[in-house]
C-alpha cells in the first residue's frame, strides 16, 4: 500500500506523460535532422554532416533578412500593443456598463482565429473594393499598397497582429488594475499627490509583474508568428516579411530541404526556450502573488 | 489638463478603439449579406437588402453567379472536420489532463513539477520543429491525412492549457472536504469523481471550452498534416480565398461561419477568460 501510494500521482500523469514523449520524439528527431545533409529530392545525397547546415544558414545573407524580419515583427507588435493594450485598460479600469460592455466585446478579436483574421482584413484592404481604403481616400491616401508593396507589407502585418492580439494583454492588464489594493490611492489622494506622479510611481510599480508576465507571452507568440504572416503574405513581396516558421515552411515544402529547415528550427527553438525560461519563472512569481492577495 | 478636454479625449478614444476591433468584424458580417454587384460599388453600401444567397450557397455547396455557370464549393466538410477536429480533441485532452491536472494540485512527488513545467514549454515551442519530422514520420505509417493523427497532434496546443488552469482551481478546493469524505470510508475514485470533480466544475468547463476556441483557430497543423479532406475552416478558409472566381460575399459568408463559434463561446466563458489566458496565473 505504501509504495502504491508513492506511485500513484504518477499513474495519474502516466497518460499526459506518454503524450510528452510522443512530442519529444520528434524534437529531436528534428535536432538530428538539423544534422544532416537531408533533401527530400536527393536522397542519395543523405549523410550526417555535423554543424555545416547551422554555418549555411549563417552565412547566408536570406537567413540574416529573416531574423531580421522576425525581430521587427516582435518588437513593434509587443511594444504597439503594450502601449494600446495598457491605455485601454486604464481607460475601462472603471466599473460601468459601458466599460463592461466593451471589455467583452474588445475580447472578440482575440477568438477570430489568426489566420481567419488575416483573410478578413484581406477583404477590408482589398484594392478593388476594400472599405479601408475608401476611408483613407476622405484623408489623401489613395494608392496605399498594403500587403502587396515591399516596405507596407510590414505595417500590415503588424496592424493585424495588433488587431488580434492587443485585446490579450488588454484583459490581463485589466484584471490586474482592478485587482490593485485600493489603500496606496487613497494615502495618495489625502495627499494631493498629482495623476501622473500616481500613475508611475503606484499604478505601474505595482502593475508591473502583470505587464512582464503578458509582454513575455506575446514575445514567445510573436516570435514564432505563422498563421497571420502565411495566410496574408506568404513571407513576400520577396523576401520583406519572410518570418522564421514561414521561412522554415517554404524551405520544407518547397526546397524540400529538411536538414535546412531543421537547423533554422533549432535557432528559433533555442531563442524561444530562452525567452520560454524567464517568462515562466516571471508568470510563477505573479501566480504566487495573485493567489496569495486572494 | 482642463476638464472638458479631457473628457473629449476620452470619447474620441472610445470611439477609436470600437472602430478599429469592433468595425472589422460588423463589415465582414454586412459583406456575407450582399452579392458582388453591391460589394464592388465604388462607394462602399451600408443600405443593401440583404441576401440569404451566400448562406444558402455555403451550405448545399453549389452557387449560381449569374453570366456564370454554376460553382461548387466545398466549405461544409471544412467544417464538419472543424467541428471533429475540436470535439474529439477536447475530449482526449479532458481524458488525459484532469487526472494529471489533479496530481499536479494535490501531490508533491519527485519530478511532477518537472514533468508539468515541460508540457507548459510545449505551448512555446515553436510548432514546426515537432512538425516537420511528424509529417515524415507519419506519411510513412500511414497516418498522414488521418483525424487520429491531427487529434494527437492538438494536445500539443489543448493539453497544457487545460492543465495548467484546471490545476489552479483544484488547489483551491480545500483538502480537507476530500478527507473528510474519504474517513467516511470512500475510496478515492468516489472521492475524486464526487466531491473533487464537481468543485471544480465550472473551471474545468470553462477551461475545456477554451481548449475548444484553440483547436478550431488552430491552423498550421491541419495545413501540413492533412489534405484538403480532413482540413478545418482555417486552412478552408484560405484556399477558398485564394481560388478566382468565388463571390466575395461567398468568402465573407465562409469567414463569418468559421468565426461565429469562437465568437459565441468567447461569449459564454468570459468571466473565465483571464484566468484561462494567463494559463491559471491572474484570476479574473
């Protein structure tokens, strides 16, 4: 009876468990892979051949524009939906039926699928018909290129990825602000201490494991950003918004080079596990703190 | 800053925000009323009487477009495979994650935190590493194109979400109900299945129809996993933009069924939603 008590949770977690390595199988099965000369083309040609697909990638300029590409991508999107999603928590941290109101529905963005939400604002910007573009002719903009041009694509790209996303750290930034001792606001306010001083030297202080805890997340999200990039662009016009998984799924289906791809995998993976490995030690931290209050 | 301003800025900012998120889904929404004569005016239409063709068309796979000939379209398996596609994902991952999910809560045992915090990582790994050899793998046992595989496939999404927010609603069921129960001399089954369960009902619920939203919005594995028949509406949705010819009203109609669960369901949970987003950290 004692050892099967000992045993026991792990039966519990035996199942999910199995699930786990059954994914860990081809994780490294794509290590090994990121090894090898492997074309699907020639398979003749396959053979182990050490780090040479990971100095290929490297001193290619292409892989260079990708990283490049990604690192845009991630950076304008977080901070663009950092700031929105911060400014329109504060705007609705009041409660009232409006506030409510919109809080729900600012969600709904969020649980369009990506992808689906690249193809409707591929109908809104639509050349022969798109109503965005009839908007922007009543201010001067008549020929904006958007998706199809080189230097907009990318701006498209992030005003979808916003579209989608900023609603996520909305709802947490939300939660947060409302969460927040009341005791700090009211010393301030006997005070007189002035808004902006509140603002940052209280509201963000205290606000600031949940911001950490939502811009982590949506790095790790960004970074690895397909669906909204493939189902609008498919990493073109050329090669200006050719992201790290979209560049991976060309070279698989495409190029058919495997151990290619694999290598560029790894890179992202290892990028990914980096960012992986401070964003959980942050959401622990804020799950400790917010079950605590409670 | 004066008062008045202030306020302005304020309704100038409410008025922003609900035309850039909210506009985008009321126009695709009005777009799957109309045929193309209306939606290709120069001067976008608000007033049209409304047409149910679209919907119709969707639904018995064949459109008439006149000066053309008849289309076929074969958006309803998209989402019947949508539909199998979440159900049974869902389900598996109920099956796999709640007892896991329980241990999680109630037991400290040698490498369980291990264990739970590599099935988070999953969430973050990125897809197309796990699968590129997946697709080798499975196209060689014959379980490429199959829903077995794609349901196997979704843990990787549904699994540690469920298991992540179903554990923190089992850790704040107290222990001491369970024992109380068990020193009736119930064993644990009966413990776990009427006292545990029903506590956390509402998370595991909520969190369930979450993992619901994630696997139809889910897009890339169906892309590389499967064929055209086993593909869900995302993956649909895109061929059907990319083929010439189809209305665009026909389009928007595909895009507004495909979104309209997720919309509904989103709906239902929202008071959950924090806490299913943040995987169980920040509760709502």
């Amino acid at each position: 009876m004692k050892i099967s008590n000992r045993l026991f949770p792990y039966v519990l977690t035996l199942p999910a468990l199995l699930v786990c390595v059954g994914i860990l199988i081809p994780f490294f099965t794509s290590v090994y892979y990121s090894l090898l000369r492997y074309n699907l083309k020639m398979p003749y040609m396959k053979g182990f051949i050490w780090f040479d697909n990971y100095i290929s990638i490297f001193s290619d300029a292409s892989f260079w524009n990708t990283i490049r590409v990604s690192l845009t991508y991630t950076f304008f999107t977080v901070i663009i939906e950092l700031v929105l999603g911060l400014g329109i928590a504060l705007l609705l941290a009041k409660r009232n039926f409006i506030n409510n109101l919109l809080g729900v529905l600012l969600v709904l963005p969020l649980m369009i699928a990506p992808a689906l939400a690249s193809l409707i604002w591929r109908l809104l910007i639509n050349p022969n018909f798109g109503v965005v573009n009839y908007m922007l002719s009543f201010v001067g903009v008549t020929d904006f290129r958007w998706a199809s041009h080189p230097d907009s694509v990318m701006f498209t790209l992030i005003m979808i990825d916003v579209w989608v996303f900023t609603p996520f750290i909305m709802i947490l930034l939300l939660a947060g602000l409302r969460a927040l001792p009341r005791q700090p606001f009211e010393a301030a306010e006997l005070d007189g201490v002035p808004e902006y001083y509140k603002f940052f030297r209280i509201t963000l202080p205290m606000l600031f494991p949940y911001i950490l805890t939502a811009c982590l997340f949506r790095m790790l999200e960004s970074i690895q950003q397909f669906d909204i990039i493939y189902a609008l662009s498919q990493g073109g016009p050329g090669e200006s918004s050719m992201a790290f998984q979209v560049s991976a799924y060309l070279q698989t289906f495409q190029y058919t080079n495997i151990g290619k791809a694999a290598a560029m995998m790894v890179v992202l993976w290892a990028i990914c596990y980096f960012l992986c490995f401070i964003f959980v030690r942050q959401w622990h931290k804020l799950k400790e703190k917010t079950r605590g209050v409670s | 800053m004066k008062p008045y301003l202030w306020s302005l800025f304020k309704f100038l900012a409410y008025i922003a925000i609900i035309v850039f998120f909210l506009f985008p889904i009321l126009w695709i929404f009005s777009m799957s009323f109309q045929t193309n004569d209306t939606i290709l005016q120069k001067v976008p239409s608000i007033f049209f009487t409304p047409t149910f063709k679209n919907y119709i068309g969707l639904w018995e796979g064949e459109i008439s477009i006149e000066g053309f000939a008849t289309m076929y379209v074969f958006f309803k398996q998209n989402l019947i495979n949508s539909l199998i596609l979440s159900v049974f994902s869902v389900l598996v991952t109920l099956i796999l994650g709640v007892p896991a999910a329980y241990a999680f809560a109630r037991y400290k045992f040698k490498g369980g935190e291990d264990i739970a915090f590599t099935l988070l990582s999953f969430r973050f790994a990125p897809a197309l590493l796990i699968i590129i050899p997946l697709n080798l793998y499975f196209t060689k046992i014959g379980l490429y194109d199959s829903y077995f595989a794609l349901v196997w496939v979704y843990q990787l999404i549904t699994l540690p979400l469920l298991l992540w927010i179903v554990r923190g609603y089992f850790e704040d069921i107290s222990v001491d109900i369970e024992n109380a129960y068990r020193l009736d001399g119930h064993s644990w089954l009966k413990s776990f299945f009427y006292i545990s369960i029903p506590l956390a009902r509402p998370g595991i619920a909520a969190s369930a129809l979450l993992c619901f939203i994630y696997a139809w919005n889910n897009f890339v594995f169906a892309l590389i996993l499967g064929s055209s028949s086993i593909q869900p509406v995302t993956v649909g949705a895109l061929a059907f933009i990319t083929a010439s010819a189809i209305p665009y009203g026909l389009i928007a109609c595909g895009i507004v069924v495909s979104v309209l669960p997720t919309l509904i369901l989103a709906l239902f949970i929202q008071k959950y939603l924090v806490q299913g987003l943040s995987l169980g950290a920040v509760k709502g």
